[in-house]
C-alpha cells in the first residue's frame, strides 16, 4: 500500500487576516509562494510518482512547483476541496465564533452541523473518504502527495485511521506543512 503526502496549501491573504475560506477561491500570497517553493525542493527527494490536488487556486498555485520539479502533472479533484462555510466564506472567523457562541469560527460541536448554506463535517468526511478509498482501490504510485486545505486534510487522516467523524478532534495544519500516512493493508 502507498506512501501519501498530505500537503496544506501555501499561506493566503485570508488566512493572515483570519477570514474563513472555505471554497472561496482565493489565492496564495507573496509568502504562500514562497513556501510552495520551500517545499517542492523539499519533497523533490521523495519518489512521488503521483500529484493530487484540489481544484481551488490556493492548492493548484502550491502544488506547481512541485509538479514541475517532479516532471508529473497535477490531478485535479473537487473531492479535495475545503468544506463549503457558505455564507461565513470571507467573514474573520473569531466574530463568527463570537456570533455563534462557538470556540472557533469554523468549528461545530455536531459533524452534522453547518454554517449557513455550508457543507456539514459529515459531508466532507465522506466526500474525502470516498476519494481515498477509490484511490486506493488502485493507487497510482508508491508515493503519492494531495495538495488540499485543512479540512480535508483532517477528515482524511481521520478516515485512513478509522475515527469515525463523531471523534474527529480538531487540529490545526500549518501552511505547507506535510502530514505523511503509509497506508496499511485495508479490510
């Protein structure tokens, strides 16, 4: 079984600033850039042989550098996306938090619950999990890198490690950061 790279997208204006993204397209900022170069080089060593990321900007734009230093193209895939905030996209998350009474802006207590017009953690855990699984049903490489947000990031792991998303515990993923899973024999 493969080797996966998950990868947070490079820093945007929005996540300096505090703004809840969601599948708002935003893009990388002058730093964001940067780090998606700091990290090509970095994972160039690897024996990646297949480049997975979400369609919105923020992953595309990370996940450049390293399709071109790899030499393979990069697979798009909505699956990947961040959960869909509805109509909280854009607003900074701690007065959202403040207006819902909720610790975080872009957390619930449910995985059954949503911002307004949004996408529940229910959704995006089986959105990510159908992915994986069909992914490696037949995986492409023994090394593989997903360029995505946090979101996906978290319920994918969840999912690897067979947490059910009533227990996901929330956890903050730096920009670029490189969360590695080897994937062991499924049932």
């Amino acid at each position: 079984m493969p080797t996966l790279h998950f990868v947070r997208h490079g820093e945007t204006d929005w996540n300096r600033e505090g703004r809840i993204q969601g599948v708002a397209d935003v893009p990388l900022s002058a730093l964001g850039r940067e780090q998606a170069h700091e990290l090509a080089a970095s994972l160039a060593a690897r024996p990646i042989g297949a480049l997975y990321a979400s369609d919105l900007r923020r992953a595309l734009e990370t996940a450049q550098p390293l399709a071109e230093r790899l030499g393979l193209p990069i697979r798009t895939s909505p699956a990947l996306r961040e959960r869909d905030f509805g109509a909280n996209e854009g607003r900074i998350a701690a007065e959202v938090a403040a207006e819902y009474g909720k610790e975080v802006g872009t957390r619930w207590l449910s995985p059954d619950e949503r911002h307004p017009g949004g996408e529940s953690m229910r959704e995006v855990y089986e959105r990510v999990a159908a992915f994986l699984d069909e992914l490696l049903e037949d995986p492409p490489a023994d090394e593989i890198a997903l360029v995505a947000s946090g979101g996906p990031i978290r319920v994918g792991t969840a999912h690897l490690a067979r947490e059910p998303v009533e227990t996901l515990v929330w956890r903050a993923f730096d920009n670029c950061s490189v969360t590695t899973v080897e994937v062991g024999r499924r049932r």
